[in-house]
C-alpha cells in the first residue's frame, strides 16, 4: 500500500509511525469525554480511559492483524486517524476517528470518499459497522452510498459495493 494520499483542500493521508502514537492516544482520550462527567476520582477515569486505548489497539491487532493505521492531516497537521483492513473480497474501516476540532467539517466523508476511490479500482465493497443509535453517522454513510446489509440490537454493518458489484455475502 503507499504510504500517503493527497486528497483534495488540504487533506492528506499516511502511514502512522511510532511517533504518532501519542497523538493517537490523545485522539481517543478525546473521544472519550462522556467518560470525565461520571462521579468518580479524576485519576480512576484517565486510568480507565488509557485502559480502553489499550484494549482497543490489542483488540484490533488482533482481529484485524493486516489491517494499516492512517493519519488523516489537514495542510500536513494531526486531525485525525483512519484504520483500514485492505482484505481479498472487502476493504474494511474499522475505524475512523478526527480530534473534535475537525468534526462537521466534512473531512470524514472525504476520506471515506478516497477509500471508495481505491475501493473501486479493485471492484471491491468497502465495509463498516456503525452503532445503530447514531442516525447522523448513519445519514451520512447512506449518502455516500452505504447500505445496511446486517443488524443487531445494537450495531449495523453497511456496506457500499462499486458500480455493478453484486452483494457481498459476510465479512
């Protein structure tokens, strides 16, 4: 895979490296905001936040071991981070994340627009699971073209196929 993209108005993507790891680890400490409005010591809930981070890269190494952490930059500034498994029959996002400041700015769509781009050149569906109480996050995958091929009670996977694909059976 290369090791970064230029996207249109300034937006980029590249391999994470070592010395992105604190950015990233700060990235998901502010995803996690909900977490520092419980009642508890300050010190127990930054405890419990950095154990999350470490349960989530554990967890993702190894249900996705192929998988490539992308830094998604902003006229070559930090705002965000993209995980992608590029597979035979499905390019997976596993994750997409942008620091607060980036939000609503139409930058997600962007990447996930350049992921499709690549997506496409091979014929493959690109795939995601969004929790299915976030009707914003759902909206917008659906304009991009994602539909909701499976469900639960709590998460939905969608996927987008290229022009003239047929469906996709499982991930």
């Amino acid at each position: 895979m290369t090791t970064a993209f230029n996207l249109p108005d300034g937006l980029g993507l590249r391999m994470a490296m070592p010395s992105d790891q604190p950015f990233i680890a700060g990235l998901f400490n502010s995803s996690r905001a909900v977490l520092r409005l419980a009642d508890a010591e300050t010190d127990y809930i930054e405890t419990l936040i950095e154990h999350q981070f470490d349960l989530q890269s554990e967890s993702y190494g190894e249900r996705f071991p192929n998988a490539q952490v992308m830094v998604i930059e902003k006229t070559s500034e930090s705002i965000g981070r993209i995980v992608i498994d590029m597979g035979v029959n499905l390019v997976h996002i596993v994750d997409l994340m942008l620091i607060p400041q980036a939000q609503g700015k139409g930058y997600g769509p962007a990447v996930i627009r350049a992921v499709q781009y690549v997506a496409a050149q091979q014929m493959l569906p690109v795939g995601l699971v969004v929790d299915s109480f976030n009707s914003k996050l759902k909206a917008i995958y659906h304009a991009l073209g994602f539909r909701t091929e499976q469900q639960s009670q709590t998460h939905e996977l969608m996927i987008w196929y290229p022009s003239g694909q047929q469906a996709y059976a499982g991930l």
